[in-house]
C-alpha cells in the first residue's frame, strides 16, 4: 500500500499531462456534429486502459462506444468484483463567450484545471484508472478484481447503457459499482452521496387558433395560447412552494432521525448561498432548510417555455400555440410513472377550457437511496476518512443518474457514489474546473478503497 501511494505522488505530473490530454476531444454527446470526436475520445481512453495494464475493448452500441477494461483475473477464483462506472461525454460548452480560457484547450491556473469535462467526468474517473495503474505498475497486490465501465451517452440518458448492461450481464456480475460522478462539499469534508433524485420529464403544448392572429382584430374573444399556459403553469405551485399536484407527496419518505443529524453535519451558510447563486432571495418548500429543500424534497420545474413573437421589436399577435418544457425532480419512493399519470391527470382537469392540451412523453428516472448501515456503505467512508484525513458526511443529493437504478435492476448490486466535484466546478456551466488536490486524494482515495471493500466482501 505504501509504494501504491508513492508510486501516485511520483507520477502526479504525468497524471495532469494525460487528463489535459482527455480533456483536449470535444466528446459533446449532444451534438451530432462530434460523434467522431467522441470515437476518437473513446480511442484515447482504451490506449491508456491498455498502457495501464488492464484488458480492454471498444464495444459498438447503436450510439457511442462503451469502454471495457478489466485488471487481469488472478488464478485464485472467489475474489470479490466491484466495477466503476464513468462517462467520456461532456456537456455542450455554449456560451462560448463566457468561457475565460477555451474550453477544449485545457488551462491550468492555481490548483485548478480549466475544461470542459475536467470534473464532469474525465477527471473523476481517471483519478480510478491512475489508483489501478499504481497497483500494477508497483506490483502490488490488488486484493480484488475490478472492471471499469466508460460510456459516451450518461449526458443524452445513456440509452443504449441497460441493454448493454442486460446483453453483458454475466461478465459484468458484480459485488457493488463505484461511481465518482456527484459532488464533494470540500476538501475537508469528503462526501459519501447515498440518495440521488429521479426525473420525470415531460413536454407540454396549448393550442389555440390555427394561425398567428392580429390581436386587435380578435383579440378579448379567443384564448390567448401563451396566457392560458401562465394560468396553468402558475396553478402548479402554491404560495408555499408546494407542489399543488393532488397525491404527489404520498410516497415522499421523510428523512430518518438519523438522516437529519448527519444533515446537520454538513456547514452551510444561507446568506453566501444567496449570493453565490446570484438571486435576491432564496425561496422553497416552507418548512423545510435548504439543504433539505435541494436534496430530499421533490420539485417541479419549468426548464424552457415558447411561444409567440421571439424577435426585435414587437409584433402584435395572439399566437397560436404556447409550449413548456418540464421536470419533475423525485425523492425516494415516488415512482416516475406514477407521478407522470397524477401530473397528466391534473393538467387535463385544471387546463383553460378554450384551448386544446396535448402532452408528450419524456424520459424518467427513478430516484435512488442505499442504507447507510450497509457494510460497503462503511467500508467506503473508511476510504474517503483515510484518504482525505477528515470525518467524511454522508449526504442526499438533488442530482440524478438514473443508470444506478439499471445497475441495481440488471445486475442487482447497489452503487457507492464517492464523488469528487466541488461545488464550485461549474458542472454544465462555463469555466468548469477540477481541482487538482482533489485529483490527487481521490487516487489515493481510490487506492484505499479496494482494501475496504474487499475486507468486508
Ligand atoms: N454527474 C451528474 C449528476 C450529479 C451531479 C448528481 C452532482 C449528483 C450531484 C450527471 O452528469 C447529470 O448531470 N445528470 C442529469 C440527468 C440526466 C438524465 C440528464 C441531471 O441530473 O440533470
Ligand atoms: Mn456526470
């Protein structure tokens, strides 16, 4: 263990030379435009896997390649098996012009590394394969097998991950999956995340008249499409900012007595939350801290609204239609199907008679929660306690990845979510960062982790 984590100080340049190097493919899974770019990332991404030490495929999918890559198995049969899952995809970079430095042109500055992808997930899951290549290259003895799981899909859905994971199934059997794919609250507070959100989205559209109209000429005896979806919308919601859907808190379960003390565990200061996200005030659920709020309470949000007139100037027009794109953020247990047939339901009742409804499907997600008494669950703190040097929180997060519910489904194993992202990272906005002393103590975190685990397995 000990020339496991010199060996990781000893490299550490390198180890930043490779993720600039990660960082450079702008593998943006939105975008058509970059499929090649995520071929090649893929590419890169195996070279390294093999340089490493570890057998590795390129496995086709419909959509973008799944990286394999495995230690090689010792003779000795019955040694426990985890899987680390991460993504090589990255969010669009747009805005381009809030960008300090370009985001595919990697930049370092303090302790920061500055590029899309760095903390979303590049960094987080390189800081993995660095810990494994420490154990071979040093030739120490890796007290259980591991099989890293890469996707190029994780920011569309990952739509073509289940049915990988079920075609694969018995390779991939596994005792648990570790993910580092959610945040840290800081350095000195390293982050165990046992419960994530679900989704439920959902697109909406009124229809009003069959055209664009003059206002003035029919305006006061139609509906006016864009009105009618504020009246909606605004009914969603009441002045205690609870979810005015009829049913929809029946399945929310309340944080234990547990869960709140370890809540409490977490610093947070409300006044420099409202200034760091820039609003004038902060506003939830009455009743419940923002912590809470964020985490453990669901939500139902607007992400985009159109209609009408967009351009210069004005244009004086009833519009014939008005649309809303939708998310429902979900606690444990509400159930993504259930909660969309209640959401439908009241939509239908409460909708404006004069105008015509029509909802489309969405994708969903369940969301997830592991006991806190599990032995990996322990096994795991143990880690982030020695690697870090501080007592690590357990934490619900507000976040989804609603492949850890296929990886409990399919391959009927719980996910470790160790993450290493800071909150100010900037995930999905411009200027993300990583910061590269968390880089190091999530190797050496990493390297720790496979002691524990397999001392309880
Ligand atoms: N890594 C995030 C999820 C995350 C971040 C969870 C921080 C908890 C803490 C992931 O890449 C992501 O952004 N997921 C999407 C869901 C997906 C279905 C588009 C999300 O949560 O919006
Ligand atoms: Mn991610």
């Amino acid at each position: 263990m000990h020339n496991v984590l010199t060996y990781l100080h000893e490299n550490e340049t390198r180890f930043i030379d490779e993720l600039c190097q990660y960082v450079r493919f702008p593998s943006v899974s939105a975008q058509p435009q970059h499929r090649k770019d995520l071929a090649a990332c893929a590419t890169w991404l195996v070279r390294r896997c093999r340089q490493i030490g570890l057998e590795t495929k390129l496995c086709a999918t419909p959509g973008n390649p799944v990286v394999i890559a495995r230690t090689p198995r010792a003779k000795s049969k019955g040694r426990p098996h985890f899987l680390v899952y991460g993504h090589y995809d990255v969010q669009p970079p747009e805005p381009f012009e809030l960008w300090k430095s370009p985001p595919f042109e990697p930049s370092v500055k303090g302790s920061s590394l500055y590029a899309r992808g760095a903390s979303d997930n590049k960094g987080q899951h390189l800081a993995h394969l660095n810990a494994i290549e420490a154990y071979l290259k040093t030739g120490a003895q890796l007290p259980c097998d591991i099989t890293f799981v890469i996707e190029g899909e994780e920011e569309v859905g990952s739509a073509h991950l289940a049915p990988f994971l079920r075609k694969n199934r018995s390779e991939l059997r596994c005792d648990t999956v570790v993910i580092s794919d959610t945040s840290m609250i800081g350095p000195r507070h390293p982050t165990l995340t046992y419960s994530l959100r679900g989704l439920c989205a959902m697109e909406i559209k009124l229809h009003g008249p069959s055209r664009d109209l003059h206002s003035g000429l029919f305006g006061g005896t139609v509906d006016n499409p864009a009105m009618a979806l504020c009246q909606l919308l605004g009914q969603m919601r009441d002045k205690k900012g609870r979810v005015t859907v009829p049913g929809f808190y029946d399945d929310v379960r309340p944080l234990s007595p547990y869960e709140r003390k370890q809540m409490t565990r977490q610093p947070f200061n409300p006044r420099a939350y409202q200034k760091f996200l820039g609003v004038p005030k902060l506003f939830g659920e009455l009743g419940y801290a923002p912590i809470e709020q964020r985490s453990a309470r669901p939500t139902f949000e607007i992400n985009g609204l159109t209609s009408g007139y967009q351009g210069h100037g004005s244009k004086t027009i009833i519009p014939a239609w008005a649309s809303a794109k939708l998310t429902l953020r979900l606690v444990p247990n509400q159930n993504p199907a259930r909660i969309r047939q209640l959401v439908v339901q009241h939509l239908r009742k409460v909708c404006p008679p004069a105008v015509r409804l029509e909802i489309s499907d969405g994708h969903g997600g369940e969301p997830y929660i592991v006991s806190l008494e599990s032995n990996y669950v322990q096994a795991a703190l143990g880690a982030l306690r020695k690697a870090f040097g501080y007592e690590p929180i357990p934490v619900r997060e507000g976040g989804s990845i609603p492949i850890v519910n296929d990886f409990k489904k399919i391959l009927k194993v719980d996910t470790l979510l160790l993450g290493l992202a800071l909150p100010d990272d900037n995930a999905h906005s411009p200027n993300e960062k990583f910061d590269l002393g968390v880089f190091a103590k999530g190797m050496q975190m990493s390297a720790c982790l496979w002691q524990e685990l397999a001392a309880v397995s």
